[in-house]
C-alpha cells in the first residue's frame, strides 16, 4: 500500500474498528497526522493561536484509534491494548514493538465463524 492509497484508507475507515490495517497503512497514516500536524502547529504560531491545531487532533482522534485497533488485530491483538499506552515506560514500548510486528496471516475464531453464517 502506498502513502495515497494508506491516507484514503485512513478517512473512509473513519471509525472502523474492526478489520485489519497493514504496517504500510498505519506507518503511512502516522506520517501523514505527523506532516500535517507539523504544519498546523506552524499555522497556528503565525496566527497565535492554538484553535487550528487542536480542530485537527480533535477530528483525527477517533480515526487514530480506530486504525491503531485494526493494526493490532492484524498481529491477532485485541485493540483494547492500546491501553498499555498508560502504563509508562513499559507500554509504549511493547506497543511500537507490535507495531513493527509483521502480519499474523493466521485466522481468527471470528473470521471462521463469519464464514459460515
């Protein structure tokens, strides 16, 4: 997946927890909140003040956990590791490290059962 193709993703599965998201998606979705963040911040201290900046990470928050679920559920995680986010240092951590972790082609329990409905 390239960096269009990861972006787009990133919008239409605005709030799409369910599903997998591949490391090229994610790591091209991050660099992509990353740029733009960059830039507004930029923005807002020529135009001192914050509110541009802050409409942006309010708007991609939700799209941002989202996709950070579907990363972990595509290494057969349960999204709701992100938590381990709040345990610092160790957290974050082992959260990068699944990150980086490559695609668990293994299926899950649900997607069996989706099958057979």
């Amino acid at each position: 997946m390239n960096f269009g193709e990861a972006v787009s993703s990133f919008f239409r599965n605005y709030v799409n927890f369910s599903g997998r998201a591949s490391r090229s998606e994610f790591w091209y979705s991050y660099l992509f909140i990353f740029i733009v963040g960059i830039v507004l911040v930029i923005v807002d201290a020529i135009v001192k003040n914050e509110i541009i900046s802050s409409i942006w990470n309010l708007a991609i928050l939700l799209p941002t956990l989202a996709m950070t679920a579907r990363r972990l559920h595509d290494i057969n995680r349960s999204g709701w590791h992100q938590l381990l986010a709040g345990l610092f240092p160790i957290g974050p951590i082992a959260l990068i490290i699944w990150y980086c972790k490559k695609s668990d082609d293994t299926v899950t329990l649900t997607e069996i059962e989706r099958v057979f409905r």
